[in-house]
C-alpha cells in the first residue's frame, strides 16, 4: 500500500483529515455533555460520572502506549504488510466506531457505563494513534505537511461544530429533560464516524521501507522469545517511551499541549452546568453557544496562513490571550446579569472560540515536525513512539482534570438530577469555569514563550538531516545549524546523529 511517489493533493488532505471529525466531534460530545448526561439522566453523582471518565481514560493511556509501538511494528505481521502497520487501524476502526451509540443509553448502572466508555476509549486510540503519523510517512515537505494539518484542522473544527449544533437542535426538538435526544445524537455521530475515519484508509498512503529494513523486521519478527525475553522486551519499550522526553522541543510541546486541552477541557465540562444553574439559562442556550465553534472553521484556515508566517509560538500566545479576556467576560456577566446578557454571551463566545481553534489547530499541525527533530538525534523515525506518548500524556491529564471537577462539583454541594443548585455550588462551578481554566492557559502561555521550533528553524534542521545522510561530516556544521539544532533537541552538536550501533542506543 506504499505510494512513494504521490504527491499530496487537497483531495488527499481531505480524505486524510476527515477521521478528524471523529477526533474533533467525538471527545467535543463527551467533553461537554457526558458527565452532565451521566448526573442527569443516568441518576450518578459527580464524583461516579467523573470517575467513569478517570478510570477509563488511565486504562486506555496506558494501551495507547503500546498501540504506537504496535503501529511502528506492524509490519512484521501479515496483516500490516497487506493493508499497512499504519493503515490497518483505520480499517478496522471503522466499523467498531458503531460502538459510540452504546455510551448514549440511559438508566443503565455504573459498571455498564465504565466498560462502553473504556471500550469506545481503546477503539479511538487505535484510530486516532497510527493515523497522526501519517502525515510523517506521506510527506516529507513543511508545505505539504502544513496542507494536510490545515485539512485536519479545518475537519476538526467542522466535526466541533456538528458536536455542539447537533446536540443544541435535538435538545430543543425533544426537550431538556429527555434522553432520546442524546441516543438519537449518538447513532447520527456513530455511523458519520464510520464513514470518515474509512475514507481516511482509502485517501492515505504509508511511506516505502527499504528492502533493508524490511528485512531486518521480518528476521525479528521469527525470534522465538521465551517468557523473561518478553518481559525484557516490554521494558525496552517502557525505556523507550522515556527517551522522547530527552528531546527538548517535545518536551515543551508537550507541556503546550497538556495545559492548554486540559484548560479547554475544563472549560467545556463545565461550560453547560454554567449556563444552566450560573446563569439561570436553559441547556439548549448552552449548546447553542458552544455551537458558535463554526468560527473556528475559516480561522483555521487563517491560522494555516499565520503559522507559516508567525510561527507556533506566537500562535499560542494569541490563542491563550483571547480565551482569558473572554473568560474574564463571562464572569463579568455572571456578577453583573445584565439586561442584555443573552447578546453580550453570543458575542464573548464567539471571540472565545476564535482562540479555541487556534488553541487546537497548532499543536497538531507542530507535531508531524517533532519526529525530524528526533530523527538528527537517534537516527530512527519514531513517529508511533511519540503520539503513543502524546496520547498517554494527554487522557492522563483529562482524567486527573475531569476528576477533579467531579470532586470540585461534589464537595462544592452540587446535588445530581436537581433543577436548582445551592450559591456554594453555583460559585464552585464560576470559579472552576474562569479560574482553573484561565491557570493551565496562563502556564501553557509561559511555555509557549520559550519554543522555538517554526517554518525557518525545521527547514534548517531538515537540510542538516539530509547533509548528513549524504556523508557531510559533523565537523563541517555550519555555527547557526549547529545552535538550531542545539536550540531543538537539547544536545550538543557532537552526541547528535551517533557513529554507530552502540553510540546510537546511548543517544535513545
């Protein structure tokens, strides 16, 4: 299924970026609406729904870790050598994505609700996790790259929008109190998820492995291993994980990263109970406003442009700065409730979803760049290796932050299924909403000023890449090449691109 030769068209980033409505769409629905369905409609408390969402994510953190190695060795398998290591995922992921109806069934008890929500956890980790290393393997070119990551972007934030549009109109057909409006909404997504996630399969390609290393996977692969082999085996994977923190530029993007999704989920957990018991408006308002995520569908594009031009960092900087002023407003009409507060909310969200899609669209479109920068210190592609440890690291963050507004919700005295909250409860719910959501965009803003990978820097990285390939010498470097490449791994020039096989395993 390797396709060397073609070229990345804007179809190709299409069918490429559309699983991204399921990754956009998906985690929007539960950011937003699981644990207000669960205290709602299937009769837990704070704390139950909130562990349902904790436990399930640190179980599937710790699978998705093995699903990137998996992915990056697949190849020694029949199957990943008929359908590709990467590729494969997508195509059976397709038609268990079905499974998301499950989540969506109300009065059911506690264990039913963890093993459907574990279980749709695990099926999108084995999507979502070989799928964003494709654009890595399809191309090698910043420009291309950055076409598809837009591509993605712009599916994501459409698959947002229908997560929060879809709902909102369901809501106000069947009514705030009932429940049929979530299954409904959960078997439209299920089977609109199916479609994407196996249009993605047929529109991507994996990129050509040298005879060489074909070889080299297959001859491992007959390696009988015994018992203590294997446990051997998965302690030099453990070991491995820990190597991509010795980069230095992902460990900074993974610091971007965690803070800020873990602040916007934060904000969009407790966005609806705001609304609802904060503000004394119906949920149907609350989706409605969050709805208004189809801005961010031409700002990704823009946002497209600007990384070219601004770069990463400054794109961070913006997005962070527009979330918080517009956090500050909606506190601002929650202490003052004026008379025109429906408008002045559909106004502050709008602008607060102008830096929500800048939030999401850079990480993403950084990450296919951070295996380059691994690649002048180890000499491998470890694509898989680091969106296995993205995704461990970031639905670790989302369970500890979902817990804790469950536990911030319970103690603060929210009562489940009630009309009416008491002020101790309203206040939890206000401060967690501006203050806990404003703190993790005010770290990964501190963050974001210290990162200095961008279109200029990876293009200089890149050409070193390849000079070394064709037999440069390192004592050749050019002295602003060798501070980029100092400035992103976090190496001395000399440990970078090691000699041989022993000098190599010390750099991993």
């Amino acid at each position: 299924m390797s396709r060397k030769d073609r070229k990345v068209t804007l179809r190709t980033s299409i069918g490429f970026g559309l699983t991204d409505i399921m990754g956009g769409g998906a985690f929007t629905i539960i950011g937003a609406w699981l644990l207000f369905f669960f205290t709602t409609f299937a009769g837990l408390s704070p704390v139950q729904a909130a562990s349902i969402i904790a436990i399930a994510r640190i179980v599937d953190a710790v699978i998705a870790l093995f699903v990137g190695s998996l992915s990056d060795n697949f190849f020694k398998y029949k199957l990943g050598r008929m359908f590709g290591r990467r590729r494969f995922f997508l195509l059976i992921g397709s038609p268990l994505m079905l499974t998301y109806v499950l989540l969506w069934v109300s009065g059911m008890n506690y264990w039913y609700y963890l093993f459907t929500y574990l279980l749709f956890e695990i099926i999108a980790a084995m999507v979502l996790i070989p799928w964003e290393t494709l654009p890595s393997e399809m191309t090698k070119d910043f420009k291309e790259r950055t076409k598809m990551s837009t591509s993605r972007m712009f599916l994501s934030g459409t698959g947002t929008f229908l997560a929060t549009f879809v709902p909102g109109q369901l809501i106000a057909y069947f009514g705030d109190n009932n429940a049929n409006a979530y299954l409904i909404n959960g078997a439209f997504f299920a089977i609109l998820f199916a479609i994407c996630i196996f249009i993605s399969y047929k529109s991507s390609w994996e990129n050509k492995l040298s005879p060489e290393e074909e070889k080299a996977i297959l001859e491992k692969a007959n390696e009988t291993k015994g018992f203590g082999e294997t446990l051997k085996a998965i302690g030099s994977v453990l070991k491995e994980f820990a190597t991509t923190f010795k980069i230095k530029s992902f460990r900074k993007h993974l610091g971007i990263y965690l803070f800020s999704f873990t602040g916007k989920d934060v904000f969009n957990t407790v966005f609806i109970y705001f609304c609802i018991f904060a503000l004394g408006t119906s949920s149907t308002l609350g989706a409605n406003l969050l709805s208004l995520s189809i801005i961010g569908i031409p700002v990704t594009i823009l946002a497209g442009f600007l990384i070219v031009k601004v770069g990463p960092a400054n794109l961070f900087k913006i997005a962070y700065s527009i979330m918080i002023l517009c956090l500050i407003g909606f506190y601002v009409i929650y202490l003052t409730q004026p008379s025109s507060m429906i408008v002045l909310l559909f106004i502050i969200a709008g602008i607060y979803q102008v830096g929500r899609s800048i939030l999401e669209f850079t990480p993403w479109n950084v990450f296919p760049f951070i295996p380059d920068i691994d690649e002048i210190v180890t000499r491998q592609r470890r694509e898989g290796l680091f969106a296995a440890v993205m995704t461990f690291a970031r639905k670790s963050s989302v369970a500890i932050a979902t817990m804790a507004v469950g536990l911030l919700l319970e103690f603060g005295g929210f009562v489940e299924g009630s009309a009416t909250q008491t002020p101790e409860a309203i206040h939890t719910i206000v401060y967690t909403l501006v203050i806990g959501t404003s703190l993790l965009l005010v770290i990964s803003m501190c963050i974001a000023f210290t990162f200095k990978l961008n279109k200029k820097t990876h293009e200089i990285l890149v050409d070193e890449i390849d000079r070394l390939k064709n037999n440069g010498s390192k004592a050749d470097v050019n002295p602003k090449t060798k501070e980029v490449v100092e400035s992103l791994t976090g190496y001395a020039y000399e440990n970078v691109w090691p000699e041989d096989p022993i000098e190599k395993e010390n750099a991993s």
